[in-house]
C-alpha cells in the first residue's frame, strides 16, 4: 500500500472561476522522500493542505496511510507532521514552550521522542529560553520541524521549507530529511528551488495545477531528447535574438553567464549560422541537462499544447 495516494484530484477557487490543483493523479512509496518542485502559484501548497485535510477537494479522492482525507480527517491529523510554507508556530512562547505545547496536543512528551528531534534539537536547546519570533530563519526552520516530528508521525508534509534561508541552513535542512528518511518516515517535500530536487528519490514536476512529470532526478535528466549546449559571447541579448531565430532551434534561454541551447541540427550547422551573423569570439560546449532545463522543456511543450487549442 502506498503512504500518499491521489487520484483525479480537482480543486478550484473562487467559484470554480480559479483552477488550482487540475486532475493530478500520483503515489508515494512508504519510506519514500518525494519532491514536488515548480514555481510558486503552480498548486503545491493546494494540495498539501488537501492532504493535511484542511481542504476538502472538488473532484478525486486521496489517501493517506490508506486513510481517506476526507472521511478519516481525524485519522489523518494523528498520523501526519506538517510545516506549513509560512512560520506558523506561536511568535510569543519560547522555543521550549511551543515544543511542549504540541506534544501535549498529541497527548505525548518530548522526553518520549526525543531521539526522533534530538539532532535538530541539540542545535535548539541553548536558544530553549528565546522567544519563537526572535529566532533567526534556519532556527525557525528547525523548531517548525521539531514541532511537526514530535510525535512521531507516519507521513511528514514539508510545504517549501526552505524559502527565504540560507545557503547553509538549507544544506543542513536536507541532511536533516536525509536521516529522517532513514527512521522510516515517509516525507513528501515541495520547493521553488530546483537544485533541491537532486535530493529526492523522486519528483514530480508540477505548474499550473497540473503534474506533468514524476521520475527519480536521474530519469527526468535522462529524459532530455536533444542535444544541450552552453553558449556565450561578447554580445549576449543579440545571440539570444538570432539564436531563437534559427530555424533549427529547439529552444534557448538564459541560464546564469551561459544561453543554454537546444537544437535539431549539427553543432557545426549552428557554429556556421552564428559565424554567418558576425560572432566571432563564441564560447560553445556541451551542457549536461539539469532539472531546470528539463522542467523548462516540459513548460515550452504545455505552452505549445495550449496554444494548439486555442486556435
């Protein structure tokens, strides 16, 4: 039995007139660290809050811990943590006082499950007496974990966890979910950020409401058909330009100093176009596909899909 099950699962705003989450349908394994990686607006948080059951959906059903969100609600809020995208956790109590307070909602301790946050709390405790709202952006991060570990749930819902922190602490909050994965809990994470996505054992690639892909990070990046290539010269904005002028192009965007290029043809075939158009000092190498490139490919395809149908 999978941990998290959804199927045809529709959620609409404001009268129906708002499409948030658009027919998704996917498993996660138990155990298993799943990402669900797009933009902010693309749906992610919709359907945490629908699988935390603080949603009720409009169209599908949905099952967690085999318990139906919508008829097991209670059920559900036993056997999950969820951080949500925003600190939610009371400002005005110290970082103890909100630890204890949702063990106690859990008729549970700390003591009882200490070792479950021991590693996030050891970096906690000399700050035990602080007030929540005082603390800095990684160690709310910790205590907003702590909070939704304590009493050992079966499933974790990590809505973007890591928006806003730093460099470091985001580095420390994934070695956090890698030992916790380890304990056996099944942790189904959402993020804006696609260097993130290397570190699940799967991931689903979500905008506007629709899922349109799920693979490990390895499948996704292998899944990339055409040839990439970095590309770079004096005169960035007029290679961009001619580049997406080529007919043999697939597509060409920015991608930090580099255009990352995409092609149908021979790499000699765009070196003598580009000679053509006057580039003389070019930079031009194979590039290894990311997950960003393949989620931008995949965003090209639905943009075009979409633009089929309105004709």
């Amino acid at each position: 039995m999978a941990a998290i099950e959804l199927k045809n699962i529709t959620k609409t705003y404001n009268k129906g007139s708002i499409l948030a989450v658009d027919d998704v349908t996917f498993s996660v394994n138990k155990g298993e660290l799943f990402g669900l990686i797009g933009p902010d607006g693309a749906g992610k948080s919709s359907l945490f809050r629908i699988l935390t059951t603080l949603l009720i959906p409009d169209k599908g059903t949905a099952t967690v811990g085999g318990c139906d969100v919508v008829k097991d609600f209670k059920k559900i809020r036993h056997i999950v943590g969820y951080m949500p995208g925003r600190f939610s956790l009371y400002q005005d109590l110290t970082v103890e006082e909100n630890l204890n307070f949702f063990a106690t909602v859990f008729n549970t301790t700390i003591k009882e499950n200490y070792d479950l946050i021991k590693d996030i709390y050891v970096q906690l405790e000399p700050f035990k007496d602080r007030r929540a709202g005082k603390l800095s952006g990684g160690m709310k991060q910790k205590l907003a974990l702590c909070c939704a570990l304590i009493h050992k749930p079966e499933v974790l819902f990590l809505d973007e966890p890591t928006t806003g922190v730093d460099v470091m602490s985001r580095k420390e909050f994934w070695e956090m979910l890698k030992r916790l994965k380890q304990q056996g809990i099944t942790i189904m994470v959402s993020t804006s950020y696609m260097d993130e996505a290397t570190r699940c054992d799967r991931i689903g690639l979500i905008l506007n409401g629709k899922v349109l892909s799920i693979a490990s990070p390895e499948g996704t990046i292998l899944s990339y058909p055409e040839k990439l290539y970095a590309v770079k010269s004096q005169n960035m904005h007029k290679l961009l330009t001619d580049l997406r002028s080529f007919r043999n192009t697939v597509n060409c965007y920015t991608f930090g100093e580099y255009l990352h290029l995409s092609i149908s043809c021979s790499e000699e075939a765009v070196k003598e176009y580009l000679n053509e158009k006057g580039f003389s000092e070019l930079v031009f190498l194979p590039a290894i596909p990311t997950v960003e490139d393949c989620f931008i490919r995949l965003l090209k395809e639905q943009n075009e899909r979409n633009s089929n149908k309105d004709k």
